[in-house]
C-alpha cells in the first residue's frame, strides 16, 4: 500500500497519524501539511519553514477509484479529491527512494495521471542531480523533495542520488533518510 513504482519505502515502518480530506489531484508520496484555511483539509507541504505532517498513502484525482480498477484489483490506489485518505508518518532513520523526470521544476504542474506524479525537484533552485554529496540537507516544496535552502525545514539527507532508474534511463532516482527536521 505505502509504494509504487516512483517511491518506496526502504526501511521504516510508517505510522498513521489521521485520515483528512486532500485539494488537489496529488500522487502517493507526497508530502502533506495542514491546510491555512480549514483543520480538516491538507495540502502539499509549501516549504520554507513549514513543517510536513506527512506523506499521502494513496493517490488522489477527480475520479477516485472506478469500476475498471476495482475489477482489476486496484482498489486502494487512489482517493477522489475531496475525501479522505491516511497520512503517515515515517520515524528519523527511516529511508526512501524516489524517482522523477529530469528538468522538474518545483512549480512544475503534475501530470494528469497521479500515478506518474512528480516527487522531486531536479530542475532550477533546490535541484536534486546525480551530482550531489551524501547527507545534502533535504527539504519540501510543494510536497516534493529539494535540496534545503536557508529557512527552510530540513527533514531528510540524501543518502544517493545516483540510482540506477527502474522507469526510464534518463531519470533521477534519489535515496533519502528521513530525520529529525529542523530550520537550515
């Protein structure tokens, strides 16, 4: 339930700390804050120094789950926008992998199919590149993971981000040790 083909749990064992109603048409694995405007609503974590209550565990879009995925046995992959879907949280020491497109901007409008949804920042401020050192400071904007920028709520290190891509060769697949967060 907590991965798909673009993120994953490595090691860890993911906590649910509630269920909430989501805005936007989001993939699995973002990560989440509470909304500024109503407690039982979330939204991708906007960054700077705002602190990600956690990630989503389903895929959200306009449709939520249809008949042809309930017949085809995919049933838990996606929530309707509007309704509610776990959040979870993954306790310091856990690690992730993620993986995107290259050229990924953090403003970058994702894709219509949530599944294929972007998680990663690798384009302008805040890239993640296969250049990167072990332990870059790690934060989110727009609950995509970017390399921290001063104010900004570290809550991981990148462990590797030079990962052979499962999807396409031309991808950046990232590993990412979830800690304890705090202000760069």
């Amino acid at each position: 339930m907590y991965t798909n083909h673009r993120w994953s749990i490595v090691y860890g064992d993911p906590v649910a700390i509630g269920e909430y109603a989501v805005t936007a048409e989001l993939p699995r694995g973002t990560m989440m804050e509470l909304s500024d405007t109503d407690a039982e609503y979330i939204d991708a974590c906007a960054g700077g120094g705002n602190v990600p209550l956690g990630f989503l565990a389903r895929n959200t879009d306009d449709e939520g789950v249809t008949l042809e995925d309930m017949v085809l046995g995919r049933g838990d992959t996606k929530v309707k926008v509007g309704e509610r879907v776990t959040v979870y949280q993954l306790p310091p020491g856990s690690v992730i992998e993620v993986e995107c497109e290259n050229s990924i901007a953090c403003g970058a409008t994702q894709p219509s199919d949530t599944a294929d949804g972007y998680l990663l920042v690798t384009s302008s401020t805040g890239a993640i590149t296969t250049a990167l050192n072990k332990d870059t400071p790690l934060a989110c904007q727009n609950g995509r993971w970017r390399v921290a920028q001063t104010g900004d709520y570290v809550c991981g290190q990148l462990q590797n981000s030079n990962l052979t891509p499962k999807i396409t060769a031309t991808n950046i697949r990232a590993r990412i040790l979830i800690i304890a967060g705090y202000i760069k």
